[in-house]
C-alpha cells in the first residue's frame, strides 16, 4: 500500500505556501493604492488647470477646447484604472481563498487547540470577507476603491459631455447639465455591472472545499 503524505513535509509546504500567498495579496493591496492614488491626482491636477485655462479664457473656446481634449483622456484613464483595480480585488479574493483553505488544515491539526485561532476557514467569498471583520454582503462591492473612482471617472465623464452639448449644440445649460448627469448615470451603472461580472466570473472554477455556513452574497 503506498503511503500517506508526511505530515510535517506537508504542515511545511502548506506554512510555506501561506506566506507566500500573504506576499502576493500584500502587492495586490499596495497596486490597489498605488493606481487610485495616480488617478486621483491626475484629477486634482486636472481640476486646477482646467481652472487656470477658465480664468484666462473667461469659458470660451479656449476653455472647450482643452476641456474636450483633457476631459475624454482622463476618463479612459480612469477606466483603465478601474478595470485594474477590480482585477486586483478578483486576485485579493482568490488569494484570501487560499489562505483560507490552508487555514483550514491548521485548525483541522489543532484539534481541542483551534480556540485560539480567532479567523475563520471557510474558502469562499463570504468567509474572506468575514475575516476582515466586515459582515458579508452583496452591497460591500459599492464600498471599494473600484466603485469610488467608477464615481469619479463617471462624474468626468458626464462634465465632458455637458461641455461637448454646451459647446458644439450651443445647448442651454439646464439642458448640458440634464444630458451629462444622465451619461454619468449610465457610465456608473455599467461600471457597476462590469465590477459584479469580474467578480463572478473570477470565482469561476474556484469551488470551495469549506464553505460558510448559509452563505448568501
């Protein structure tokens, strides 16, 4: 008969693997911060040339000009980085999976002892957001770093629109305004919808060996 794994051989691959893992999602964690940090200061910088541009200009063609050239770019920008950004969360989750899983092993091995472990080993989405100590539900993707620069990246998107009606239509402002609030919107539920499919389809292939108990998100 062959034999079984040994033991502290596999306690060791598995301890390293752990740290491993906790690497990969402590970069994931600093890109994260690091691509949301670059876009909102493109923005910044943007608003403060934009108001230069006004002030010398007094909002004419000067001003629609640089705005309709600006404005589009960052938004793309901003799209760039908020695909990255739900791609790092999608990597966060996987890897927060298994440790999870690994977790798991350690506290099947502690027996009577696993009382002093204070995280759970559930390998699904809902057991690595409970470790985080934040109650699991399908609202807590509106609450990332993604959804804020959807918000962000929206809003541009619908000034830039206001401006391009206001500009080449000779639209009124109510009218600007009414026609880029309604693109904003739009840009935001898409993004939205984009951010929920990523989610699912990075669990895809993923099935959980432990799953929480009455999950539901």
């Amino acid at each position: 008969m062959p034999e079984g794994p040994d033991r502290q051989e596999l306690l060791t691959a598995l301890t390293t693997e752990h740290f491993t893992l906790q690497g990969a999602r402590s970069q994931t964690i600093g890109e994260s911060g690091t691509r949301a940090s670059l876009y909102v200061f493109s923005v910044s910088s943007t608003l403060v040339a934009l108001g230069f541009i006004a002030q010398v200009s007094e909002v004419g063609d000067a001003f629609d000009v640089f705005a309709l050239t600006v404005l589009p770019t960052l938004y793309v920008l901003g799209l760039f980085t908020f695909v990255r950004l739900v791609e790092t969360s999608v990597e966060d989750i996987i890897y927060g999976r298994a440790i999870n899983r690994i977790r798991s092993y350690y506290l099947q091995r502690a027996g009577d002892e696993a009382r002093w472990f204070v995280l759970g080993g559930h390998d699904d989405p809902f057991g690595v957001i409970a470790n985080m100590g934040i109650r699991p539900t399908r609202m807590q993707l509106y609450f990332t770093s993604a959804m804020m620069i959807a918000v962000i990246n929206s809003v541009i998107g619908g000034s830039a629109i206001a401006i391009a009606i206001g500009a080449i239509f000779d639209a009124s402002l109510g009218v600007a305004v009414a026609i880029g609030g309604v693109a904003a919107i739009a840009s935001l539920v898409a993004l939205t919808r984009l951010d929920r499919r990523m989610h699912d389809v990075g669990a895809v292939g993923f099935e959980p060996m432990f799953p929480s108990p009455d999950a539901t998100l």
